[in-house]
C-alpha cells in the first residue's frame, strides 16, 4: 500500500502563489467531498456483484486477462486513495492548529493541496498511464491522483460492468433455450424423429452441443460475448453478443416446425391415406373406363388414330403399401416426405387418366357432334314442312347409314352430314336443290 510522502517543509518553496486562508478551506472542502465521492464509488465497486462473480469464477481468454489487470488496477486505486486520504488528513491537520493560520501554515497547506506532495511506491508498476522512466515510487498532487483514480476506476467498473450484463443476460436465456430443447427433443423422440434416423434429429443433437459448449464459454468469457458501443465512454457501454445464441434459437426452431409436421402426419395420417386410396382407386377406374372406350372406338371408328392407354399405376400402389407399413410401425418421420410426394403424385396420375379418356374418347365425341348436328337440321327442316323433299330425304338417308354404321368413317360421315347441311340451307333459302355445278364449292 502507498502511503503519503513524509511532510513538508515549511521552508520549501510553495507551487506558485501562497493560498490565503478562504482558498484554503475551498480547497480542503472541495477535496473533502471528492474524499467522500470516490470512497462511496470504491466501496460500491467493491460490493459490484459481477467483481464477486469475477473473484470466485474459473476464467479463461479474454476475460481472465482482463481480470488479472482489473484486480491490479483496482488494488492500485486502494493505494492511491489511502495515499490521497493520508494528504488530506495531514493538510487537515495544519489548518486545525490556528482559527487564522500564519504565513507558514498556508505555505504548508499550499504544498500539500497544490504541490505534488503525496508519494505512492510502486504506482509506475501498476499504473499504465504512469509514465517515465521505472521507479520505485511516484510524486503525485492531490488533482493528479484524483484523475489517476477516476481513470483507473472507470476502467476497472467498466470491465466488471461488462462482465456482469453478459452473465446477467446469456445464461438465462440459454437456460429458457435448453429447456425448450428438451422439450423438442422428447416431443422428436416420440415421432421418431432421432439421430440418425432424420435429419432434425441430427439438427437437434448439434444444437444440444452449441448450448452446452456456449454456457460454459459465456461462464468463463463472458468478455469475449461483449460489444463495446459505437463512441461510448461511459463504463459499461455496449450490449452482450448474442449472435451464437440467435442461431441456436433460429435452428431450433426450424427443427420444431419439422417435428410438428411429423406431428400432424401422426394425427391425420389415416385420412391422408384414405383420401390417397380413393385418388388412386378413381385413376384406375378411369383408365378401365378409358381402355373399354379405346376397344369400342376401335370397333366403331373407321381410319382412326387412337392412343394406347397406360395401365393402372402399379408403382403408385406399392408406395401407399410402403406408407401404411410406415404408419403402423408408428414411422412418422419417413411417412411425412412420403404422404407428400404421394399426394402430388396421385393427382397428376389421375389427371392424365383424364386426360387419356378424353384422347380416347374423342373419335366418339366427333361422331356425337356428327349426328347431333344432322337430327337438328331434320328437325329445323320439318318445322318449315320440307321434311319430304326427295333430295332432302335421299341425304340425309345417306348421313344416317354413315353414321350409325360400324365401323364409321368420320371423315365421310362429316361429308355426306354437310351435303345435307347444304341442302337443307338451300331449301330454307327458296332456292331449291343445289346441283352439283352451283354448290359454291361446297362439299
């Protein structure tokens, strides 16, 4: 501990003018209260629940550094303050010997308040911002320590500050994190979603290892989780870094919304399935429906491309077996992507099993328009009371056997349907019969 220099001289040579007797005891108020202010923040210092964390915590990195540095600073200040307190007693002590003090008293008290009276041994050791050549002690004023200590000390609170709002803020909230894992990771077991086995499972055991590798560095560096703020002195200015502990939130997360999907694959698996068996089921019934028509276009459509129907979507079938094997095995993980895909699957299948009937059945679909079209002008014809006309009858005649005939000829049949068309357009018209040199190129 520093201890202040031995007293001064009455004969020694005051630092510039000799106070009088008012700017004495300004001085000695004014240095009075700064006595009381840095011993208030030296006690509260000393009592700062993050300096007993630092006392009895196992350190590492950045922070055990900076500890072994703060716990030299902070005995430092203990020895410029008692060095401080010693002066002031002392300057106290000539100014208590007369109600007026002499010439020789103010020239004392002008050394010990103004003049750099107070020795500190080993304060050049300690002290960083001392400096010169190494001694074994340094002469200081009662102002010059009074700075050293409030350098000293706002280095010191702001190490321990920061220390104690990363200790404050991480562990509990890594704390909440890890049970909310646990919680996940039960939930996961029990849809089968573990290590190994699915992808979250892995995700989850990785982030299990995250925060328990992350309490204990923030327990041990707490230092090394802190951002300083932008241009901030004051001691303590800045926030914890919570960057490692955002990632591990975010991940868990993603992991929970895939275990709660496997969840609800759990809970309407069997209707998924049913549903999927009915898609499939009509597919199927569509493709018979669409292979029964190709053989009856075949057998009454003359000269007709028709296209070749897939048959029943075997593969299909045997995914819905390996899905049902999933869900009575209690298999949620595997059977979620798989109901998925399944889904997907199912309704193209079924969509080109609509497509290929209506391929199929457009050869009959052209016939249907064929006759519908030849019975709607007989009708119109017969209400303008043409129905007898021998051209007429002789043509339509001719349409009719084309188009209930097996096998048909669509391209004839829509001929011989438009030659009726004309003449019965004609007749409608008052021009009578077209011939075969006045049809205006029609067929």
């Amino acid at each position: 501990m520093g201890v202040a220099g031995p007293f001064p001289s009455y004969a020694a040579r005051p630092p510039g003018p000799v106070m009088d007797r008012d700017e004495a005891d300004r001085a000695l108020a004014r240095l009075g209260a700064e006595h009381e202010a840095i011993e208030t923040s030296l006690l509260a210092l000393q009592d700062h629940a993050g300096r007993r964390l630092l006392e009895g915590a196992d350190l590492t990195g950045v922070t055990k550094e900076r500890w072994s540095t703060t716990e030299q600073s902070i005995t430092l200040l203990w020895t410029y303050f008692d060095a401080y307190a010693g002066a002031l007693n002392r300057a106290r002590e000539v100014r208590a010997r007369r109600r007026q003090p002499n010439r020789e008293d103010l020239v004392a008290l002008t050394e010990l308040l103004r003049g750099q009276g107070v020795t500190v041994a080993h304060a050049a050791a300690h002290d960083p911002s001392v400096t010169g050549p190494a001694r074994l002690s340094q002469h200081f004023s009662l102002e010059e320590l009074v700075q050293r200590m409030n350098e000293l000390y706002a280095r010191s609170l702001d190490m321990v500050v920061a220390s104690d709002s990363v200790w404050s803020a991480m562990p509990a909230r890594i704390d909440l994190l890890a049970a909310e894992l646990r919680r996940t990771h039960s939930l996961a077991h029990s849809v089968g979603v573990r290590p190994g086995e699915h992808p979250a499972g892995d995700d989850l055991e990785a982030i299990v290892q995250e925060l328990t590798t992350l309490r204990v560095q923030v327990i041990s560096d707490p230092l090394a989780f802190w951002l300083p703020g932008p241009g901030s002195s004051a001691p303590g200015g800045g926030r914890p870094d919570t960057t490692r502990y955002d990632r591990a939130a975010r991940a868990l997360d993603e992991v929970r919304r895939e275990v709660e999907a496997v969840l609800a694959v759990r809970q309407d698996a069997e209707q998924r399935l049913v549903q999927l068996r009915d898609v499939l089921s009509r597919a199927d019934r569509t493709l018979a429906e669409a292979r029964s028509a190709r053989g009856e276009v075949l057998a009454k459509i003359a000269a007709s491309e028709v296209p070749v129907v897939n048959g029943p979507p075997t593969a299909l079938q045997e995914r819905l077996a390996t899905a049902s094997e999933y869900r009575r095995h209690a298999q949620w993980h595997r059977l979620s992507p798989l109901l998925e895909s399944l889904e997907e699957q199912a309704g193209e299948e079924l969509l080109r099993a609509r497509e290929q009937l209506t391929a199929v059945t457009a050869p009959l679909a052209v016939r249907a328009e064929l006759r519908g079209r030849l019975d709607a002008y007989k009708a119109k014809v017969a209400r303008h009371g043409l129905a007898e006309d021998p051209v007429l009858i002789e043509r339509y005649d001719a349409a009719r056997r084309m188009l209930w005939s097996a096998p048909c000829d669509l391209r004839v049949a829509a001929l011989t349907v438009q030659r009726y068309q004309d003449a019965a357009l004609d007749m409608l018209a008052g021009r009578g019969p077209s011939g075969p040199e006045d049809r205006r190129g029609r067929p």
